[in-house]
C-alpha cells in the first residue's frame, strides 16, 4: 500500500527489453533521486508514476524492476527514460498523508487543460468512460503517483457517449517537488481511483443483483 506522497523525483536512465520478443516486458534502471535505498530489500515496493513494481536488484544510489508487457500496455511513462515519481511501500508507523493507495492503475487519463492560476495551476484531465462514476466533488484520485483532490466533476453526454473531465488545483510545493510540471495538453496520465469508492461500487452492485433475484 502507498499514500499517494511523493517521496522523491527518480528518473528512467536505461529501458532494457527483457527476453521473450515482442510479448516480452522491460527492465528498468531508475536513479533514485532523493529516496534512500538503504532500507529497502529485493522484492520490496516502489510505485514509479503510480505503477507498483517489485525491485529485482539495487545498489546505493539506483534500483531496477522488471516491467511485464500487460503493466506496459496499461501504463504510461515506464517505456521511456525520463523523471518518475518514486514512493517507498507504507509501513505501519507512518503517517497516511494522502489516501489509500494500491498502486494498481485502473485507467489513462488525457490532459485537456494545464494553466496557472493565481500562485497555483489548473489541472483538467479527460477520464476513461468506465472511470466516470467513481470521481466525485472532493474526493480522491491518484494522478501519476500523486493522491488529489477533485475540486470540480464535469459530465458530458450520456451512456456510451459520456465524457467525464475533473478538475484538479495544484499548489506550488506539488509542483516544485513532483513531475506534474512537465504536463503539457495532450499528454496522457496514469489514474488509479479510490480505494473506498472502488469497494462501495461492488457492495452496491451485488446487492442490486440480491436484491433482483428476490
């Protein structure tokens, strides 16, 4: 599990095809940055722009993960060098500075507005169709391994035509010490929705179908 605060900004220096051919996954070597290494083992979590992955070998200042095919083809931002968000797997004696995080990412974002606004910015980002019902007004969602707060939900269309867009305000410090600041428009995202949310849409989808059987 993960909170959702990035620790530090790592950076992609190598992306090595594994062996397999063209189904096969990569492997990566990521400068740590910032994030001490010294306490973490082989096999423990990192999640890179919101993607867990398995560290497979380490030394002081760099660690490597094996990306497979299908987290490659879910995932934006793992087939190329360039700055990761980096953050260590939770222990029991942190704090949970942002929301309960998995890790796991549910769906690509598209970036459709990224301005400033007074001493902040404005972060807008189109959500897959099948993401739309679980973004609400000041609730969470993990953009690119950092937890947000919805400031706005904005629906357009209906059915199979709904577009859902929210709307996002960054500070300065979220800024300054993540990679969200190279966002342009165009530019797709990793999301991963709320935990609770996800877990709400089952009860509330099986009881549906309890309650049609009756």
């Amino acid at each position: 599990m993960f909170t959702g605060i990035v620790a530090a900004v790592g950076k992609i220096e190598s992306v090595k095809p594994l062996e397999g051919g063209s189904f096969a996954g990569v492997r990566l070597d990521i400068h740590a940055g910032g994030l001490p290494l010294a306490d973490v083992g082989l096999g423990d979590s990192i999640a890179i722009n919101g993607a867990c992955m398995t560290v497979v070998e380490k030394d002081a200042t760099h660690f490597r993960v094996d990306v497979s095919r299908e987290s490659l083809n879910k995932t934006v931002g793992l087939d190329q060098q360039g700055e990761v968000n980096l953050e260590k797997a939770l222990t029991l004696n942190e704090r949970l500075g942002g929301h309960l995080v998995s890790g796991h990412v549910d769906g690509l974002g598209v970036v459709r507005k990224f301005e400033p606004v007074g001493e902040s910015w404005e972060l807008v980002v189109e959500a897959p169709h099948d993401l739309a019902k679980f973004l609400a007004y000041k609730g969470s969602i993990v953009v690119n391994g950092v937890s947000l707060t919805v400031n706005r939900v904005n629906d357009i269309g209906t059915g199979a035509e709904l577009v859902c867009q929210f709307s996002i305000n960054l500070i300065p410090h979220t800024i300054a010490v993540t990679t969200l600041k190279h966002l342009a428009v165009g530019h797709q995202v990793n999301l991963e929705i709320d935990l609770i949310a996800r877990y709400v849409e089952r009860m509330v989808s099986v009881s549906s179908l309890i309650g049609a059987s009756n």
